[in-house]
C-alpha cells in the first residue's frame, strides 16, 4: 500500500523543549534517528530556541546545525522589522538561500508582537509574492483555538495571497475554523499532525482535494509516527496519499523565490 511514498515531516523540531509528551531530541543526529525508526525520510525543521528564547539566536544555531545534511530542511522565526534585530528583507532572503532555509515561522504571543499588516507591512507582501511558507502554530493568537484562528482570518485577510500553514490542529475538529480559509484563500494549507478524527482525513479529501494538506508531526510536542500512520491507513488514494505524505510539500519548496 505504501510502496514508493516518501513522507516529509512538514513540522518538526530538535533542541532542549520546556513542554513536550517526548522526550526531545537535542541534536541533528538524534532527531534523524528518530525519523529512521518512524519511516520519515526528510523534515522541515525548527530549532527550539527559535520560539522558546530567542529567534536572532535560534535562527543562528538551527542554520549551522543542519549544514550538510540534505534531510533536514531549515525554517527560521520572523520578528517585526521595526526593532532591527533580524536583516532586512533583501539580506534575510539571501541568508535564508545560503543556509537552506526555506519557510518561516511566527510565535507572536511569545514574542511580543502582533501579527499584522501595521507591524509587517511590506515583508510579509514580499514574503507572499516570493511564495515563502509561513507556518503558525496553532496556539499562537493565545490560550484557546478561536484566538489563534481568529488571528489567521485577520492575517489572509491582509495578505491574501500569502502561503499561509496552520500547525498542530486539534483532535476535536476545528473544521468549522478552518474550511472557510480553505474555501476563500487558494494558499492556505494544514498540517494535519493533529487531525485525529474517525474518517476525518477521508472526508476532508472528499470534500477538498488533498492538496493543501500536510503531513506533519508537531514533533517531539506529539509523536512522529502517529500522524504518519494516520495518513498511511486512511481511506483515501494513493494519490491523495502521497500528495499529503510528501508532494505536496515538495510543491511548495518548488514554488518559492529566494533569489
């Protein structure tokens, strides 16, 4: 059933967690001896110290722990330009090529800043037009779902052409949030690491398509393997399969401009 499907982990990190249900993995080769054992062949990854310190830093030691290794696929924290402590544009995006960089993340309750069009203005519209992906998690608006979904409405409404991936939705079917955004904005996309409902996955594919769907993993927060069984035993096609196991993401990389 699953020969030839090769699953990217759109959503995984290494680094010392202060939450987490696994045990983290601090260093490069532990994480990709976490993703040997669970059949993962590639990852999109942040370094913990992104969200939980400090992104100048983070960003830093994620890009020069992932140089040489072709599985792993970096991805760095944005800050409101107005403070100075990331490059400008023009140099952030070389950087980001240099160091195989290639989507961002926002932690705005963590860092203080609003997510928004006052605060971001002409970066997240160059952002957008480059095709960059911007992944935010699920708990970033605040404590509780309808905060952070409330944020992501704002955002595309904003900036509606932005590649725009929520992370980490619920096992409690957030649907009615999110397929709105998946009617009105052709880049908006899940990762489905946490969309652990009965025939969920098969009817949102019925419903939708398959191509804005992302495996993912919210590793080590949850299990690596867990959202991939999911997707390798839904009642979906081989096609759709491999579309949300990896094409997909692959896609989206493919898209993108950093030049």
């Amino acid at each position: 059933m699953e020969e030839g499907i090769s699953y990217v982990d759109c959503n995984a990190s290494f680094g010392a967690h202060g939450a987490g249900v696994y045990r983290p993995c601090l260093t490069t080769a532990e994480l990709l001896a976490e993703m040997d054992w669970a059949g993962v062949d590639k990852a999109l990854v942040h370094h913990a110290l992104m969200r939980d310190q400090s992104p100048k830093v983070g960003n830093a030691i994620l890009a020069e722990s992932i140089a040489g290794e072709p599985r792993l696929i970096g991805t760095w924290a944005i800050l409101p330009p107005q403070t100075g402590e990331l490059p400008p544009a023009p140099a952030f995006f070389a950087d980001m090529q240099r160091a195989n960089v290639r989507a961002l993340w926002a932690f705005p309750e963590e860092h203080r800043y609003i997510l928004d069009r006052v605060t971001f203005g002409a970066f997240l519209d160059e952002v957008s037009e480059r095709r960059v992906p911007l992944f935010l998690p699920r708990d970033a608006g605040g404590p509780r779902p309808p905060d952070m979904w409330s944020l992501a409405y704002r955002l595309l409404a904003q900036y509606p052409n932005l590649t725009l991936v929520v992370a980490g939705n619920g096992p409690w079917g957030e649907d009615r949030y999110f397929r709105p955004l998946l009617e009105q904005y052709p880049r908006f996309y899940l990762d489905i690491s946490r969309y652990e409902l009965d025939c969920g996955l098969r009817e949102l594919v019925a419903r939708y398509g398959a191509e804005r769907l992302l495996y993912g993993s919210s590793f080590p927060q949850f299990s690596m393997g867990g959202p991939r069984l999911m997707v390798a035993t839904a009642e979906i096609d081989e096609a759709a399969r491999r579309a949300i196991a990896g094409d997909n993401l692959r896609r989206l990389l493919a898209e993108e401009d950093l030049s």
